[in-house]
C-alpha cells in the first residue's frame, strides 16, 4: 500500500496542477474578453478617430493590468476611418500570455488570446469637427 501511494501521489500532484493551469488559462482569456469590452465601450465614448484609438488601447491595457494579465505583446486593433455617430465599432484585442506563470508546471511557450468586441457610438454624441456638443 505505501509503494501504491509513493507511486500515486505524484501523479496527482500534476494532475492538479495541470487542472490549475488550464483553469488560469480560461480566466486570462475571459479577461481579455472583458477587456475587449472596455476598450471599444472607450472608443465609442471619444470624440475624434485619433482620441478613439488611444483611449481603446489605453484601456485594455488597463483592464488587463489591473486583471493580472501579463501579455508578453499586446495589440489593440480599432480601425475608425469613419467614425460618426450611430456607426458601429469594432475593437480587437490580442494578448500574448506567457505559459510560465499559468502554473508551476514550468510549461515553456506562450499562448495568444484574441478577443472581437462591438459597440454603437451614440447617435446624439458631438464631434470634434462638427461643431456640436
């Protein structure tokens, strides 16, 4: 029986882990999610293309820093060319998470997460060059 558990006892230990790790894993990428979420809610609320896709890649930073999410690259994609009001927007976030730090499972490499969010920029919002409010 001792020589069982010896032999046993491992094996879970990395089970568990593993299960550790692959939980972490689905958390990081709903936090992505949520911060692709963020970001194009901050776009929607600026009022030039230029302030929209500053605020959109100033937020999802934010989100996932304050999540705990280390990306090893991170990359906002908000293309506005013709941002006006009623239009539609689309954010994309793409994180390069780290595996390491998942678990102390040592697991070399990275894994991307990649998260589409949209939003409609308020019909009744000013502009910058319109002259309204």
């Amino acid at each position: 029986m001792a020589t069982e558990l010896t032999l046993l006892v491992p094996v879970l230990i990395v089970l568990l882990l593993f299960v550790v790790f692959c939980g972490r894993l689905a958390e990081a990428r709903l936090r992505v999610d949520d911060a692709a979420h963020q970001a194009v809610r901050a776009a929607t609320l600026a009022r030039s293309s230029s302030q929209a896709s500053s605020n959109a890649h100033a937020t999802a930073q934010a989100a996932l820093s304050q999540a705990g999410v280390r990306c090893q690259h991170l990359d906002v994609s908000a293309p506005l060319a013709r941002m006006q009001p009623g239009s539609t927007v689309t954010v994309t976030v793409t994180c390069d998470i780290g595996l390491s730090d998942l678990a102390m499972l040592g697991i070399p490499g990275s894994t991307t997460a990649e998260s589409t969010a949209s939003s409609v920029v308020d019909q009744w919002r000013g502009t910058d060059s319109g002259g309204g409010t």
